[in-house]
C-alpha cells in the first residue's frame, strides 16, 4: 500500500474533526476526479449535500412554477398524497415519441441558455457583497450558532449572514445591520420584506431639536457605531457610568428596531470591557433602562444605563436593580 494511501486514510479516519460534512465531500469529489477539481465543481459538490437549498427550490416549484404551468397552461398537474403536494406530471407525454422527447429537451435547453446569459440569479450572486470571515464570525457567536428567524441550529441547516436592512435598500455592512439566518429563512425572506424599508432608512435619520440628547450627545460621544453612541452620564451614580442611545431619536426602548438593539448591544460590550480594562476594582455592572414616566425616565430619548460596580461602594448590594422599589430590594 502507498504511503499516500495510508496518510490518507489516518487523515480520515483519526485525524479529521469535522463540524459539517465539508472536509469528507471535498476529499470524496477529489479522489472521484482523480486527484484535482476546480472551485466550482467542488462547491456544487457540496451544494448536493444542502437539504435547506433543496426545500427552498422545493417551497419555488410549488408556490411559483408549478402554479403557473398547472393553474395558467395546463401543461402540468400535481401527483397528490392527501393534501400534499409530492410532485408534478407532464400532462400527455405518453404521447410523445422519443424523438419528439429529445427535440423538446433541445428546445428547453436553448430556452436555459438564453435566461441564464441574462443572468437571472443575480439577485442570489453572494459574491457581489462579500463579508470577511471576523465579522462573519462575530454574527455567528453572537447568535449562539442558532438561525435568529426559526432557531434552527447551525448543525441541521446551513446558516447565512443577512443584511437586516438589506443592501438594496441602502443597508450597511456594520455588524449592528447584521442578523444570522438559516439558509432557508434568508432565501424566503429575500429583499423585500413586508415592511416598506424606505420608510425605516429615513427614519433612522430622525432627530429631534428639543431633545438634549439629540442635540449634546453626539459632542460627548465616547464610542459610537453608524446607529447608536455611548457617553458619560452627566450625574454618574459610579465612576464610568456611561450611557448607550440609539441615534434616532425613540423614546421607548420598546420601539427600537432590531438593527439598534444590535447597534446598542454592540457598543455597551464595547464600553464594558474597557471600563474593566481601565480599572481591575470593577467586579459587575448594573444594565437598566427606564422605560416611562412612571419607571423614572425624565430624558424621552431611550438611553441604557451601563453602570460599574466595586466590591464595598455599598454597604448591602443584594437585589441590584429591585432597589427601584425600595422595600423590594432585599428578599
């Protein structure tokens, strides 16, 4: 036996740590194409593999293309079992000869070659927006590896970087417009959202010139990111105590948008680990928000507290954030 035989097979058999079936396809189609294959065939290799690309075509063939060559055209008709669809059925080509068979296929390939010079799947070119693997990374672990959409894990469905605010619509590539989709749910849902994106993209633009945080906070901008920014409080409770707004002017942090709670979580880990980089005393944080008159906010632009807290700065710390009840704080 070759000793390239035996490397291999040690490779595969003790040495590869697979999370997907990535390295054992790509090994499998290389040894089928004796030794080499280029990018693309080995990326179809892999697509074979995709069960979540298989049920979006399978999703199109029935609310798209079966529809119209059934319900239009009569051409076709649906193979049933109950209620579900499982197939379609050329209606008449037990009438066709094979010659009649091979001349049609002709005619539909030439009908390909044409749609396909127009490039009809740009719209799915991944390619055309690249997102570099850091920040690729950082999407995935924040979203704990999970589809934000259905919560399917990355173990059963390939998962996508999707733009919230979609590219086509002006969205950016900043990591707070940024979402973890399975492959499915990012394909169903497209670029065109049943919301109207316009509206949202000139709303994040909104400000209000009464506000004292939409007129003084960005001067006092500590840290920002494109949809929200991080400043000093002006009466701290601890030394550090910062506060994270969106730029838009909200009031309720109910109302943010999931962009902003990207934005704002981003920025508020950002100032958590220089605070603790700054000062080694600091053992935990307070997070809050007031959200309305009667839970204390006198400042109607939504602001998070991000709060420091040191072993001994009071004298009974239990219950934390309860002391907005005083009698409630200890229990």
């Amino acid at each position: 036996m070759s000793q390239t035989y035996e490397a291999l097979k040690h490779f595969i058999t003790s040495t590869m740590q697979t999370s997907h079936i990535y390295q054992p396809a790509m090994l499998a189609k290389l040894l089928q194409s004796s030794g080499e294959a280029s990018l693309e065939v080995i990326a179809r290799h892999l697509l074979a593999y995709d069960d979540s690309q298989v049920e979006y075509y399978e999703e199109r063939v029935k609310a798209m293309v079966g529809e119209v060559l059934t319900k239009n055209h009569g051409i076709t008709e649906k193979i049933k079992e109950g209620r579900s669809i499982t197939g379609y059925r050329l209606v008449g080509f037990n009438e066709l000869s094979q010659g009649e068979v091979d001349e049609l296929i002709d005619l539909c390939a030439s009908k390909l070659d044409q749609e396909l010079a127009r490039n009809r799947f740009k719209h799915r070119n991944f390619r055309r927006s690249p997102i570099s693997g850091s920040t690729r990374f950082n999407v995935l672990k924040r979203a704990k590896h999970r589809c934000e959409l259905c919560g399917v894990s990355a173990d059963d469905r390939a998962l996508d970087v999707d733009h919230i605010l979609p590219k086509s619509k002006g969205g950016s590539d900043d990591e707070s417009n940024l979402q973890a989709l399975c492959s499915l749910c990012n394909q169903n849902k497209g670029n065109r959202d049943s919301e109207d994106f316009r509206d949202i993209k000139n709303a994040y633009a909104e400000r209000d010139s009464s506000c004292v945080f939409c007129n003084e906070a960005p001067a006092r901008a500590i840290a920002e990111n494109e949809l929200a920014l991080a400043f000093l409080d002006s009466y701290p409770v601890t030394d550090g105590h910062t506060l994270i707004i969106p730029k838009r002017h909200v009031a309720d942090y109910f109302d943010l948008y999931q962009p902003e709670l990207n934005a704002i979580q981003q920025l508020m880990r950002l100032r958590k680990e220089e605070l603790q980089r700054a000062d080694k005393a600091i053992t935990g944080f307070n997070v809050g928000v007031n959200a309305g008159q009667s839970a204390g906010q006198t400042v109607f632009h939504c602001h998070i507290h991000l709060i420091p807290r040191r072993d001994g700065d009071v004298e009974e710390p239990r219950g934390g954030v309860r002391g907005v009840i005083p009698s409630m704080q200890i229990y």
